[in-house]
C-alpha cells in the first residue's frame, strides 16, 4: 500500500480497534517469541545452519509486522483515546521489515549475519602461540599490559582482523538501513534511530549537555596525560596534544578504569579494584551474579527467575563459537529472560552484571504490558536501570559490606580515590558515547561518505575524546567495525543518555532511601522506598512519553546534568588544583612515535628466511 493511503484508515470503531489490539498481542509475543529463540540459538552457537534458520525467523518476522502495520492503518484513530492512538502508532513503524523488495530483506538480513560472524570471530594470531579473541585475550593485553609495543600489537591486530573485510558489507548495510528508513517515513536512518527520543529538539539537548560536561572531561584528560607522560615519555606523549589510542586500558578508549592503579591519586590511600578479591575467594561467575541479584532482592525489586537461572549462559562455552558481547534478553513470552555473557573475574564482569541484570528488571517489571509497550520510556533508561544500581553497589562502604573490599578509609583522600575510579569509568565514557552515533547519523545522511568513512571517524575520535591512533590510518582501516555496535546495528547514543540519566535516578533513590551528605556516598542497599521509586518508573514500559516517565521517580521531566557534577564536585576541585600548571585541550596537531616491533624478541619466520637467503647467496 503507498504509504498515504496505510494513514488514513475509515474505521473510526474504537472498540473494535482495542479489540483487535488484544488479538494483535497474543499474535505478536508468539511471533516474536519465535524470531529471539532463533536469535538466541545463533548467538550462543554461531554455525551456518543456526545463522540459516535465524535469518528465515527474521524474515517471517517482518511479514508480520508489515501485516499488523497495514491492519492498524485500517483505522481512523483521530478521536481515540491517547492509549489507543498510541499503541496504533506503534504499529505504524516497523524497522528494517518496512523494506518491501523480498530480495533486499533478506540481503540486510545476510549483511547483519554475515558482520555479526565476523566481529564475533574475530582472532589475532601471535607467531608462536594461541589465536586470542577479543574476550578474554585481547582484553586482557589492553587491561593489564604497560608495554607500549605490545598494546600495539593487540590494538592494531585487532583493528586489522576485524576492520578492512567488513567495510564492503557496511556500504551495502548503510543503503539497506536507509531504504528501510524512507519506507517507514524518515529520511534517513538516523532520522529513525533518534525518532525513538520523541523530543524535536533531542540533538540540541544532547549538545547543551556535552557542553556543560567538557570542561571536567579536559580536567580528567590533562591530569591522566600527566601521568601517562612520566611513565612513557615524551616520544610517545606530548603534554599539550591527544593520548595515543591504545595505552587507555580499553579497546576503544571508552573506559580507563583499567589504568586506575596508573593514575591513583593517593597511593596509600584505599582504592576499589575488587578483582583480586574477586579471584582470592574464589569467585565463579554464578556466585557474582547471586551478589548482584541479592542486590536487587534487597530493594524490593524482582529477583531473577527460576527459568532465567536454567536457561542463561553466564561463562564462555569451550566447545563452539559464540557471540561473546554480553547481552540480556527478553523472550515476548512473560517467562524467558536470559543473559548471556562470557564473565570474566573481574571488577568490570562484576558491573556488567549489575548492567545486564538492569535490563532483566526492566523486562520482568514490564512484561504484563501490551507487547508495544514493553521498551524503556526511551532507550537510555533501559541502559540506566543496572547502572544507576551498580553506583551504590560501587561504594567502598558496599563493597565492604559484601566481603568485596578488606579496608575501607573514610576520609578526603578515600573519596578522592574513590571518586577518580569513578571518573575513569563514567567521565572518560562520555565523549565517546556521543561521537558514536554522531559518525553514525552523519553516514545515514550521506554527510560522511564511504571514501572517508575512516578519516572522519578518526576526526570525531580526535576532536571529543583527546586520542590519536598509536600509528596514522588510512582510508584501507576500517576502524568503526572495530567497536561490536556498528557491525551489529546497535545505535549507541542510548549510553550517552544513560549516563546523565543513571545520575538523575542515583539522586531520587538516594533521597527516597532517606541519605543525607555527599552523593558520593549513597548506598540505596536495603532500601525499599528506593526500590519503589524505581519499580513504578520500570512499570510504566513504554506507555508514556519519556517525560513522563522521568517525573515519576525524580519530579521533573528534563534530562540534566548537575547530579552528575554535584557527585563528582570534591574530584572536579581537586583536578582543578591538580592541573593548575598543565595546558587542558589537546590543540596541538601531533603524533607519537612510531611503536617498537612486537614480539621484540621472537625474530619473525620471514625474516630469518631473508637472512638465511642471503648468507647462502654470500656463500656461493
Ligand atoms: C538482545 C539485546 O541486544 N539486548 C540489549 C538490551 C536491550 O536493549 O534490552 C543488550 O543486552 N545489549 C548489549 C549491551 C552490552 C554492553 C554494552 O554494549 N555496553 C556498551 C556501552 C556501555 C558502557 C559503559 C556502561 O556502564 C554501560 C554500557 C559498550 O560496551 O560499549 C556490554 C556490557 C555492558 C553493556 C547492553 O547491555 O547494553
Ligand atoms: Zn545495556
């Protein structure tokens, strides 16, 4: 049907209308019940048959959507009640299924597979030893590892493994997006993804917050490039220019809690890394998420399902390939909700649980609402739910509690540690959390074009995080396909608006579980009013628009970002005081020394072909 004629439906049949909605509901969570098992059969064993049937699921799937859309157009719902017209327009807009050719649905389906596969697979080989995933190998090397060569070695080798063969196949997922988009009524996909927002003005506000959030960014860049200075020296940091990539303690420079023991204020002073006592008592990764769900028992909330403990795949399988990017997943039927997730024994496993088991809450908290329904009020608050929770979980005064942290000192130097663990995880998270879909809507809206899809990536990386690659790149990287959201066409804005939100939410619980003083200090554990507080926000699904929705558990219907500088205050005082001698920004235009070879010591095979080659000739 062309698209005018699906808005002007005759029937003006309220009644009829919601009762064709009940049928619609029982339809769907069978339907989509069906598409996420063969979903999550893939990810959890990646095969050709698995891929195969997950991609038919998908396809059904959509003749389905398009099949409600075109029954919900039948309508005139021009005096229905909000609920209706709302649960009506819903329908209306149905993603990549809106492409009408046949052919090109199950194209974007292949496409996304095919990236997925990739991304998922993904292995750099050193000469003489075991390929390494990215989960655990890779991680690890860029978590733990202070050699500057050998970060390197795993930062460009999985670039290179992962980066240049995927690029063909995003050209062609970029047009497929877009031909979906238009045939839902955006003008392009990134029109579509920020639709989800429901505010016209959502890109300004994004821009007002970022702006109000820079200035403590430069603080914390400038103070850890100090740092990172006396440690690797001046060939590879200048003090007044960007970081080199790949020495932050994380794959994509995202999140530098991982060089907290670089960068610790007070070194005598306690810090709040729990992964030594994670692995001294004998942590397994079932035994980490019971501390999590205990945690969320104790507010009140819903604790984790029988069928969820049966069914969830909470370590690496040894025997198959899987999709190793932690995830948490809701089944549409009112009874499966799984996470999958490859844990590892750490303190950053240990969050992502709280993260994962967020999203859970959220599904279990929502799940007797109308299939429609059952979404965040906009996605950042489904990324915020775990992380607003894993703020008290992260207090020493927690930690303590738990049997997590031996010591714990209550004094300045104790919170300005404790504040800058903080700050590498959150702070340093926020610039990237915006570039992302910034790169991302500029490629939909043909802003940014295939022939510099890597130069302005690395333009954006630059001008928001502070970082420059370790050595330059060209047009034959394709180093977005390194980060697991744009191959598996998760947008990404979501965790920028996620991390103003969490504070907005930490603050309501914390008022609600009756704290007084510093934010920094809030544990809501044990609090029922908190949990509360946030259940009945979690209730509301989708249902409302987002304002709303954000009135009812802080009192007012803005995003901003002032509990999120009240909390980090005494941290924002003391890096000023730190870097009243250092030059904040990274203006000048530099690049750092080329890196040493990796493995120095391990002479390659191909070399040693060369010398023996020539010595023979000399011989001759
Ligand atoms: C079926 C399905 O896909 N379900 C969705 C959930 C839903 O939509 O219902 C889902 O599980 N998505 C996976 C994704 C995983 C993680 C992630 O990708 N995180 C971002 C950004 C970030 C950074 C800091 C931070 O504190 C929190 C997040 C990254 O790692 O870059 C990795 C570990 C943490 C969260 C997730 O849980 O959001
Ligand atoms: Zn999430």
């Amino acid at each position: 049907l062309p698209s005018s004629s699906r808005c002007q439906g005759t029937n003006t049949n309220e009644t009829q209308a919601i009762q064709w909605l009940a049928e619609y509901n029982e339809l769907a969570m069978k339907a989509y019940f069906e598409s996420t098992v063969a979903s999550w059969s893939y990810q959890t064993d990646i095969t050709d048959q698995n891929e195969q049937a997950m991609i038919d699921a998908n396809v059904k799937v959509a003749a389905f959507a398009k099949e409600a859309r075109t029954n919900a157009s039948l309508f005139d719902m021009t005096n229905f009640s909000y609920d209706t017209k709302r649960q009506l327009s819903k329908l209306k807009t149905i993603g990549d299924a809106a492409i009408e050719d046949q052919d090109k649905l199950e194209e974007l389906n292949n496409v996304l597979a095919g990236m997925e596969s990739r991304y998922s697979k993904g292995k750099v080989c050193p000469e003489d030893g075991e390929c390494l995933s990215l989960e655990p190998g890779l991680t690890r090397i860029m978590s733990k590892s202070r050699n500057y060569a050998e970060l390197n070695w795993a930062w460009q080798g999985w670039r290179e493994a992962v980066g240049p063969s995927a690029k063909e196949d995003y050209k062609r997922y970029v047009e497929l997006k877009n031909i979906a988009s238009v045939a839902n009524g955006y003008a392009n996909n990134g029109d579509y993804w920020k639709s989800w927002y429901e505010v016209d003005d959502f890109t300004d506000q994004l821009e007002n917050l970022y702006q109000e959030l820079s200035p403590l960014y430069d603080n914390l860049h400038a103070y850890v490039r100090r740092k990172l200075y006396d440690i690797y020296g001046s060939d590879y940091i200048s003090l007044k220019g960007p970081i080199p990539a790949h020495i932050l303690g994380n794959m994509w420079s995202q999140s530098w809690l991982n060089i907290l023991d670089l960068v610790l204020p007070y070194k005598d002073a306690s810090s709040i890394d729990v992964t030594p006592v994670l692995v001294r008592e004998g942590y397994d990764a079932r035994r980490m998420f019971n501390v999590s769900d205990e945690f969320f028992g104790s507010l009140g909330l819903k604790k984790m399902t029988p069928e969820f403990w049966a069914e969830s795949m909470i370590e690496k399988p040894d025997d198959r390939e899987v999709v190793c990017h932690a995830s948490a997943w809701d089944f549409s039927n009112q009874i499966d909700f799984r996470i999958k997730q490859c844990t590892d024994i750490t303190m950053d496993d240990f969050i992502t649980i709280h993260h994962e088991m967020g999203h859970i809450e959220y599904y279990l908290q929502y799940k007797d609402l109308p299939v429609v329904y059952r979404g965040g009020a906009n996605p950042g608050f489904h990324e915020a739910v775990g992380d607003t929770l894993a703020l008290s979980v992260s207090t020493p005064k927690h930690l303590k509690a738990v049997g997590l942290l031996d010591e714990v000192q209550d004094d300045y130097e104790a919170d300005i540690n404790f504040l800058m663990s903080m700050a590498l995880d959150k702070i340093a998270f926020l610039p990237f959390g915006y570039l992302m879909d910034k790169w991302r809507w500029a490629v939909f809206d043909g802003t940014i074009t295939p022939e510099n899809f890597n130069a302005e990536w690395w333009k954006l990386r630059t001008q928001y995080q502070g970082i420059v690659p370790p050595t330059p790149r060209t047009e034959a990287n394709f180093d977005p396909a390194a980060k697991y959201h744009i191959p598996s066409d998760t947008p990404y804005i979501r965790y920028f608006v996620s991390h103003i939100l969490q504070f907005q939410f930490h603050k309501a619980m914390c008022e609600a579980a009756g704290h007084t003083g510093d934010l920094l200090k809030c544990d809501v554990y044990n609090s029922q009013e908190a949990g509360k507080l946030l259940g009945d926000m979690l209730k509301m699904g989708e249902s409302k628009e987002w304002p709303e929705a954000l009135e009812k558990i802080t009192g007012n219907r803005t995003m901003t970002a002032q509990p999120l500088l009240d909390y980090f205050q005494p941290l924002i005082s003391w890096l000023e005081e730190q870097n009243s001698g250092e030059q904040l920004g990274w203006a000048e235009a530099w690049t750092p020394n080329e890196p040493p070879v990796w493995p120095s010591s391990a002479i390659s095979a191909h070399q040693t072909s060369v010398w023996a080659s020539v010595v023979l000739a000399s011989l001759v």
